[in-house]
C-alpha cells in the first residue's frame, strides 16, 4: 500500500504528519533518513534495541538486562575502592 501526501514545512522546519499515517503507525518519535534525493521518515519503537532483527536478534542479554548488570559492575568497583 503506497500511499502519498503533501506537506508544507513551517519557517522553523516542521512538518505535520497526517492523522491517518499517524494513526497507523502510532509512533509518537520518527526517524529520519536522509538518502542524498529523498528523505525517507520511519517510525521509531519505544525499545529500537529491543526490536532489532536480524542475525544477532536473541543473542547475549535484551538492553534492560544489560544495563543491570552494569549498574551492579558499576556498584561492585565502587565498594572496592
């Protein structure tokens, strides 16, 4: 499904989604990419390294597991010294 919309951009650079796509996707932030002759504007998930895909998808320990064990190394060194 393609479908196309024209948008103005405001003097201080924004442009407004329209409600339909923004209710498709339901993403509050976007990425965007800017490919040289188009920018191409993508939804970002709440967890973009919780959603990776791909080879390493499911391997070593999801962002939130990471970061407690790296408070708790954090923690460690700091009642060592």
């Amino acid at each position: 499904m393609v479908t196309t919309y024209v948008m103005k951009i405001s003097s201080n650079g924004q442009v407004s989604i329209p409600a339909e796509a923004r209710a498709r996707w339901g993403a509050d932030r976007m990425l965007v990419v800017d490919l040289g002759d188009r920018i191409v504007m993508r939804p970002m998930p709440d967890d973009p390294i919780g959603n990776l895909q791909g080879k390493y998808r499911g391997r070593g320990p999801g962002s939130e597991e990471a970061r407690r064990q790296a408070r708790l190394e954090d923690a460690e060194r700091e009642l060592r010294r």
